[in-house]
C-alpha cells in the first residue's frame, strides 16, 4: 500500500456562475488504486484539473503527501506538481506533433541536468541509460511504427500513459485512459500500473466510464455528481447504492 | 589577395553573412522553439548602437565593449521575455515588433547619446592594417558557421527535443513537469543576445550608424529568408538568404550593370519580388523549401 495522499477542503471551481466543482472534504490515494466514477459533465476531468494545476481553483485547500512530506498545491504550476511525482493522464488525446514514439519516451526520461542549452552532447548519454525502462514499453505494448510517429488515437493515447508511466509518477491520476484502446492493450496498461502501484508504491485514481474495469481493478471507488463527492467506498458498497444506480447506472450504461 | 574582393563586395558579404546568422538564429527562436520574435531588429540594432556607444562615447576598449553590448542585450531580453514569452503568439509579435520600434525611436530621439539623425561616429574594425574588413568579414564567418554548426547539434540534442515539444503542445511539456517558462526565457536571452553580438559586429561593417538602419525591414528580410528556406532547419536560414538577401544585396547590387534611372526601382523590385516569392513558398511549400518535418529517433 502506498504513502501517498491527496486531500482537498473546500476546492471550488465555478464557469460562468455555474459551480462544476464543489468539493467539501475528499482524500484520494488511501487505498492504492482508486477509481472516480459519475455520469458525463460531473465536474471528473476538471477536479484532475484542479489537482494538478492546469485549472486554478476560485477557493479552496489542495495537499499532496508524499513519503511523509507534505506539500501545499493549491495555486502551485502544472509543471511544478508535476515535478514533486503528481502526474494525469489525459481523457482527450494529447501528443507532441513532430516528436516520433521514442522522441515522446526520450522527453519524459530525461533528466533535467541533461537537457541544458549548452548539453549539445548529452544524447548518446540519454539514450544508453533510457533503453532498459523504454525497452520495457516497447515489449508490453504494440506500436506499428516504434521507430516512427504513433499513428492512430490509441497509440497517441497509449503513448500519453507511457510518458507518464516513465516518469515513475508517485501518484498517477488517469483520465478515462482505455478509450480508443483494444481490449488486450488495455488489460495490459491495467496490468502495468497495478505492477506500478504495488511494487513502487504509485498511488493511483481511476476515471473510467467502463465499470467492469472499475469493479475489477479498483479498491476503492468515488463517486460524484453535479460537481460534489456523492458516494464513496468499495465496489460492492458502490455497486448496490440506490443513489449510484439513479444517478448513475439508472441512465442505462451499467 | 588584395584585390580578390573589392571593399565594396566586403561589405556586402559581410552583410549577408549576418543576415544568415540573423536567420538561424530566428530558426532557434521560431522554428524550433515556436517564439514568435519580429523584434529581430531591434536585439541587432540595440548590439550594434550600445556597441558604437560604450566604444565611443565611453572611450571602453573593443572587446570590452563588444562583451557589454552583448550583455546588455541579453539584459534587454531577458526582461522581455520575463513578459512575453507565456504570452500567446499574437501578443508576442506584436509586443517584440513594438520593441523594436521603440528602440529605433529611442535612437532617433537620444541625442544626447546616439547623436540622432546626425549618426554616431566612425566605429573602426577591429584590427588594424589594409586587410582589417577582410579581418571581420573572417570573424562574422567563423561566428555565423558556429551559430549554424550550434543549431544542428541542439536540434538533436535534449534541450533541442524539449523546444519542439514546447512548440508542438506546452501544455503537454508542463504537463510531465518541464519547467517550460524557465527553458523559452534562457532560449530567448542567449539567442537574442547572439543577435546583439551580430548587431554589434554589425556596427565596424557599417562604420556610420544612423537611426535609418534600425527600420523593420531587417526584421521583415530575415522572417522571409526563414520561411523561404525552411524554418525547421539548421540550413533554412542560410538557404532563404542565399535566394533573396544574396541575390539582390550582393549579386545584382555588386556585379549587375544597371541604367543608373533604374537605380530607384531596384528597391521596389526587390520587395516586391520578396513579397511574391514568399506568397508561393506559403502556398506551394508551407514549410519553406527544406520542407516539413525532421526524421524522428528511429532506434536507441
Ligand atoms: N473551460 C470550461 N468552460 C466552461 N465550462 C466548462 C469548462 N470546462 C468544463 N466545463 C463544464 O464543466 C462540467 C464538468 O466537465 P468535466 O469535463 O469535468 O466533466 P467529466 O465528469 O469529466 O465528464 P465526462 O465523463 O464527459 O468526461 C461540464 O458541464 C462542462 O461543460
Ligand atoms: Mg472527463
């Protein structure tokens, strides 16, 4: 089980009056692979959005604990919480146009003494010490052009988890991350990250609209509506919830 | 030896060549990094008139303040970029060109320390003796090869591979916590101060610097070298000056024999030529005419 920990108190986001994001008291990353469920336009992606700092929040308190180091993210830059091991995945396919598969593996590994204005030699450096972690992507996962460009949505979606995943993330927040996937590839990226948490003790959340992979592979679920946390506990206790099922699996996708 | 380049075609290489390094320079700062910089002429002209300043009115030894004028450019831009460069391109084209002019007017309106209109005094080279244009015209080749010779190796460098990344989807870069801000400001300073060091270099070639100099047409010349040649490229800079600043400034200038009644219309020509070229390389090769894209890493 892992160490890590996000709390968020009174974090609220409101777009044009509207509140798409009204979060009480909510702690994320107790139980190792948590999943975050709720039917479309809850407020799921922008609360990743909050966390990370790509959205500002209007108010509110954000925490991120790590290995007994506590750091107050409210407010703090994307690439800042980035850097302290806090990482998102993306719902909507996101890629570095003109940088080929191993380009995008090769940006996410580097490290930042080696990517200087004047490291003008740095690469063969990179490249020896980054081929046994891409190696390990390249085997588990399918690319029909490693060498070249990823070519169709999954592979840019694929792509967009393994740049994260190399970058030994402590907490690893995914945003619906099986869509556009076939089924043996997300079995796989699945089988990867629980590797992850387990073995290097990665916190994990879970957005997904497919709630088998939900049932299976979380151990803790969150459930929000309308912008608030409106249930939360383990599958069986999610699952039978009469809330869930009205608000939710009641809209004939469960 | 002697007579192998008149002054004149000294001159004009001479020319040429910072334009190619003007050019290259905007191909580190566009092309690959995706800054929009339509300031070139003033980052030139600030090098070259703080240069003819601390040389002559602060009577400070050439390479001292050669070292200064450089110094005080990368101030300059790294104050400006501090502003700008998490801007979105828009604002960033228009807040460099609005840079540029105010460094143009400000040279213009200083007197009291540019001379104005009247222009600064006579900027020697900086060695003596019969061959010293010649001298310079050596030093701003080896300066323009290393700049080229820098942009090639940064492109396949990591920092080369996290400016395209920045340029394609910042974002994104941020997103696996590159400190995007901090990478665009250091890139920004150390490349506009290369176009101070040429701006100051600039100044000995020119020897009378006049406001006049400073006008946006340099700035203008180099973008569409750049986008002739191809703005991805180490050698885009250098080919899109070849075709235009070349063969106008250099050949047809130089060598071509021409009616001295056309003399006035040989500018027109030249920008409008300039003008219809870059339309079809936009339309025909949007990419300039190196083309698209560099070969991805294809193996470890
Ligand atoms: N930039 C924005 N401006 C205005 N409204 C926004 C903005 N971003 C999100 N919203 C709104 O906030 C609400 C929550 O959106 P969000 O994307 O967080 O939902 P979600 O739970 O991720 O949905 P889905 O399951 O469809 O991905 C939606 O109603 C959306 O329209
Ligand atoms: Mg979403």
């Amino acid at each position: 089980m892992s160490n890590n920990q996000i709390t968020l108190k009174g974090v609220k986001k409101s777009y044009g009056g509207r509140v798409v994001s009204d979060i009480a008291d909510l702690a994320l990353g107790r139980h190792g692979v948590e999943g975050l469920i709720g039917p479309n336009g809850a407020g799921k992606t922008t609360l990743m959005s909050l966390i990370t700092g790509k959205i500002s929040a209007d108010a509110g308190e954000i925490l991120f604990f790590e290995n007994g180091n506590r750091h107050d993210i409210s407010g703090k830059k994307l690439d800042a919480v980035a850097r302290l091991g806090l990482v998102r995945t993306n719902q909507r396919i996101q890629d570095f146009e003109s940088l080929g598969i191993l380009d995008s593996m090769l940006l996410s590994v580097v490290q930042p003494a080696q990517e200087t204005v004047l490291g003008l030699f740095a690469e063969t450096a990179l490249r020896q010490q980054a081929h046994p972690a891409i190696n390990r992507y390249l085997e588990a996962f399918r690319f029909s052009d490693p060498g070249g460009y990823a070519l169709s949505a999954g592979e840019k979606k694929l792509l967009d988890i393994i740049r994260c995943l190399l970058l030994k993330p402590k907490f690893l927040l995914m945003d619906e991350p099986t869509v556009g996937l076939p089924q043996d590839q997300t079995d796989k990226v699945m089988e990867v990250v629980r590797e992850a948490a387990r073995d290097d003790g990665m916190s994990v959340v879970i957005i997904e609209h497919d709630l088998d992979l939900i049932w299976n592979v979380c151990e803790y679920i969150h459930f929000m509506a309308d912008g608030r946390i409106m249930a939360q506990g383990t599958p069986d206790e999610v699952r039978t919830s009469t809330m869930v099922r009205e608000k939710y699996m009641g809209e004939g996708d469960a | 030896m002697i007579d192998l380049l008149s002054g004149y075609a000294i001159f004009s290489l001479s020319t040429v060549l910072v334009f190619v390094a003007l050019a290259t320079l905007l191909h580190l700062q566009f092309g690959l990094a995706g800054i929009v910089n339509f300031g070139v002429v003033g980052f030139w002209g600030l090098g070259m008139y703080a240069f003819g300043i601390l040389l002559l009115n602060f009577q400070l030894p050439y390479f001292v303040a050669l070292i200064l004028a450089v110094a005080i450019v990368a101030l300059v831009a790294f104050v400006l970029g501090w502003v700008v460069l998490d801007l979105d391109s828009q604002a960033q084209l228009v807040a460099t060109l609005a840079f540029a002019a105010v460094i143009a007017d400000l040279v213009t309106t200083e007197k009291w320390l540019t001379k104005g209109v009247v222009g600064l005094g006579t900027v020697p080279h900086p060695f003596g003796g019969a061959q010293s244009a010649l001298w310079l015209l050596l030093i701003l080749l080896v300066l323009t090869v290393g700049v080229i010779v820098y942009a090639r190796l940064l492109g396949r460098s990591p920092f080369g591979r996290l400016l395209a990344a920045i340029r394609d989807n910042e974002v994104l870069a941020r997103n696996l916590g590159k400190d995007t801000s901090r990478a665009k400001l250091i890139f920004f300073t150390l490349t506009s101060a290369g176009m101070g060091l040429f701006g100051a270099l600039s100044a000995p070639v020119r020897q009378f610097l006049t406001p006049d100099l400073l006008g946006p047409g340099v700035t203008f010349s180099v973008w569409i070298a750049l986008i002739v040649g191809g703005k991805r490229w180490p050698l885009g800079g250098l080919l899109g000056v070849l075709l235009t600043i070349f063969v106008f400034d250099f050949l047809i200038e130089t060598y071509l024999r021409v009616p001295s009644d056309w003399a006035q219309i040989i500018p027109i020509l030249k920008l409008m030529l300039y003008g219809v070229t870059l339309v079809l390389v936009l339309l025909f090769r949007p990419f300039g005419l190196l083309g698209d894209r560099r070969q991805p890493t294809s193996h470890l």
